[in-house]
C-alpha cells in the first residue's frame, strides 16, 4: 500500500535560481558553469555564464555541483523494502520464488507487519538517490497517495494465476481490477502487470489487456490536456528452465507450484514468450522486465525489435546477476533498437535500492558509458511509464525535476560529470520534484 501521508521534506515551490559547475540536460548539450531558474515548479530558463538577478527569488550557489534530471526507477517491488537483506538464490529464480512466497504467506499471518511503512521507507530510500519517478509493482491494491511529496508513481497492479478462469473471471481478479479503476478514477497514475508467462495463464493476459482499455476510457485528463496513457508490465524470459516450463509443463516451475500447492488439476492454458510480447505490444506501452533469456528465443526476439515502438525493456543488472548469474543483454537490446531502463527490482533480491549502483554495475562491465546510463535513468525510463511530459530532462517550461549532487573532485569535462553522476563518492545533495525538495535540502546561498 502507498501512505496517504505526504512525506516531510524542506523546500518550496517560489522562484529559485541554482548555479553549479555542470548542467547535464540529457536531451541538450552539457552546460559549463551554469544557471538554471525556477518558477512555480517549472524550469524558467536556463543558460551559463552570467545571469541578472531576479528581485524576490532565492539564489543558490552550488559551487561544483552536477544537476541532472532527476532519476528514474522503472521497476521496483516496494513491499520489500523491510527486508534487511535479500532472499537466497540458491535454486536460481524458482528457489528465490520459493522463498518469496514462504515470506509473504508468514507476513499475511504476522500481525506486526505494516506494509505501508515499509512502502514508505522505500520512497524514501528512492527519494535520496536522486529519485524522482518510480515504476511500482503492487502484489495488492494500494490506498491513494493523498498529500503525497515522493516520487512520481506510476502504480501496476499486478495479475497472476494459474487455475482456470471461471465464468469471466476469479473474484480477486474482479476486485483488483475494481480497485484499480476506483484509483485511476481518482487521478493515480495505474497500469497492470500480468506477472510471467510462468505463473500468468494466458486468457488472464487478455483480461488485463480489456482492463487496461477499460483504465484509458475512465483515467482522469491530464493537466496538459495530452491522453491517458496505461501500460502492461510483465517479466519476461528470466530463467533458462521457463522455456521448458512453458512448452513442456515440467521442471523445476512445476516442482515448485506442486510443493506449494498452487498446481491445478487442470493443466493451466500457457503461452510462449512471443505471445506475450505481441500481447504487450497492443497495450498503449509495454514494459518488457529483465528479458535475460530473450536472446536465445529468436521468434520471441524479433518480436520484441518489431514492436521497439511500443515496448521497452527493464533492465535490474544486480539482480539479474545474483539469480541468473549472468549480467542482462544490454548489448543485444541496444543492437535490436530498443529503449532499455533501469530498475532496481526490491529488497527482496537486491541490498538496496540505488539505481546509480544498477548503472555503475553496467559501466564498470564495459556495457554502457556514463552518458548512455545517464539517458538509461532519465529520458528512457520516463517514456515506458507515460511520465516523459513530465520529467526525464530538463527544458524550459517543464517541471523542475532535479538531482543535484556534490563530487568528491570537480569534473573538468561533460564527459567526467557524466562519470561522476554514477561514482561511489559523489553525494546526492537534494532531489526536487516540481521544484519542491524531496529529499536533501538545499544549502544556504
């Protein structure tokens, strides 16, 4: 669940100018010594070298400070956010599920565990890395955000089941999609999230495809006066031995659903990961999560690199790492003409919830430069979620979306702030959403 209570940081939303050693715009070029001025939340104008002063407004001198625009978090599940330390792999991703569900079921019974302050920690441990907008995915259906001072939420409920369809459908599957509308009606940025082609039958993806339809019809207008947009999420091609599940029905999948009593005595109706990608590809944006596997399926591949239009992928390389044991195929996707994000998955598989430590995983690889990581956590990440009219760079008339941050030595280049954003000893100073601080506060100036 999502607090409804809005969180406490310093800031305001009057005229404010910020100077600092490098503005890194992510759709325009670097700014050397440079200023930028806010409004009422929006970015006002922006520029280098000198500057005249506004009568009434607040200047900042940030000295060698890097602004960016404020970073993205495509995927993550908050309800781990407690966990002190991630679940054992051991099994690879079966095994991990194994222990997730042994987690929740002992978390349903405990009487002491608070779900919403366990979301609440994790926006804030997003917010002071420079988060500004997060891809949610939500097991059940969050309270409305009311006050709420985070990140932007773009909140998947999320869909799963492998017993038959009944009738239309299960009545949970009713009354999350029922809640999901209430929510959508309310203003809360929604999308559905058939969970994996594993655990997903396949006539519960068309009803998620219908709900979604039915979401876009009933979502309130947007200030700008541009059209609701409701994605599908889904994991996709995460473990070597879903192949086998999905043609086959046996393995260790099977195995796992028999011992957690959830098999049903009829055969649950599966698809191939192509289906789903073209299923993902009717939706108004689909959210292709981890994808580790895909190479190797050359049908379900050329799907996705057809529809690069309407899809994206979501890459969480640390996690990828400890339950695949491999890093994702930033490479093959980036070949293909694929807009690839980052995602830091939870805690669940994950020591944190830094999306620079995510970056930096796939920079010290040798996969991406700073500056392809840079437009990986902004821009990139904002288009799957239907956030990219509100944040993801930085240009006049926007919001002010920003991380400000402090490196450990001053970045003579553009090139050595790109680096710096993502290095280990560079400080997160502040996090300004709609130019209201988040996270951080601002120094005196």
């Amino acid at each position: 669940m999502i607090t409804t209570g809005p969180l406490q940081f310093p800031g305001g939303r009057g005229q404010l100018t910020l100077r600092c050693r490098w503005l890194l715009p992510v759709t325009a070029p670097a700014l050397e010594n440079a200023w930028l001025r806010i409004d009422r939340g929006r970015v006002r104008a922006v520029g280098n070298g000198p500057m005249s002063p506004q009568p009434g407004g607040a200047c900042f001198d940030l000295g060698d400070a890097i602004v960016v625009p404020g970073l993205i978090n495509a995927h993550t599940h908050l309800e781990f956010s407690a966990c002190e330390q991630p679940f054992a792999t051991a099994g690879g991703l079966p095994g991990w599920i194994g222990r997730v569900v042994a987690w929740r079921r002992q978390r349903s019974e405990s009487a002491g565990f608070d779900q919403q302050a366990a979301v609440h920690r994790g926006l804030e441990e997003l917010a002071a890395d420079g988060i500004v907008a997060v891809g949610e995915i939500a097991s059940t259906t969050p309270q409305p955000a009311v006050g709420f001072r985070g990140p932007r939420l773009r909140i998947f409920r999320e869909l799963l089941g492998l017993a038959p369809l009944r009738a239309d459908r299960p009545a949970a599957v009713a009354e999350a999609i029922r809640d999901t509308e209430r929510l959508a009606r309310a203003g809360v940025a929604m999308g559905l999230s058939p969970h994996a082609p594993y655990s997903t039958q396949w006539p519960l993806g068309r009803v998620a495809l219908r709900a979604a339809g039915r979401l876009k019809r009933q979502h309130r207008q947007p200030a700008a006066g541009l059209p609701p947009v409701v994605p599908l999420a889904m994991h996709l091609a995460e473990s070597a031995a879903e192949a086998e599940f999905l043609c086959r029905q046996t393995g260790p999948f099977r195995d796992l659903f028999e011992q957690l009593g959830v098999w049903p005595a009829r055969p649950p109706t599966l698809a191939t990961t192509a289906d789903w990608i073209s299923l993902l590809a009717r939706s108004d944006r689909g959210l292709v999560v981890h994808g580790t596997h895909l190479p190797a399926d050359p049908l379900a591949f050329a799907r996705l690199a057809r529809h690069r239009d309407r899809l994206a992928v979501v890459v969480c390389p640390r996690t990828t790492l400890a339950i695949a044991g491999r890093l994702p195929p930033v490479a093959a996707f980036r070949r293909a003409g694929l807009r690839v994000c980052l995602g830091t998955d939870g805690r669940g598989s994950n020591p944190d919830l830094s999306i620079r430590k995510e970056a930096r995983c796939l920079i010290d690889a040798g996969i991406v430069s700073p500056v392809e990581a840079l437009r990986m956590v902004t821009a990139d990440a904002a288009w799957p979620l239907g956030f990219e009219d509100r944040t993801g760079c930085i240009a006049v008339g926007r919001p002010a979306d920003l991380a400000i941050l402090r490196p450990a030595a001053a970045a003579v280049h553009a090139a050595d702030a790109a680096a710096a954003v993502f290095a280990a000893d560079t400080e997160v100073v502040a996090t300004l959403r709609g130019g209201r601080c988040i996270s951080g506060k601002l120094p005196s100036g």
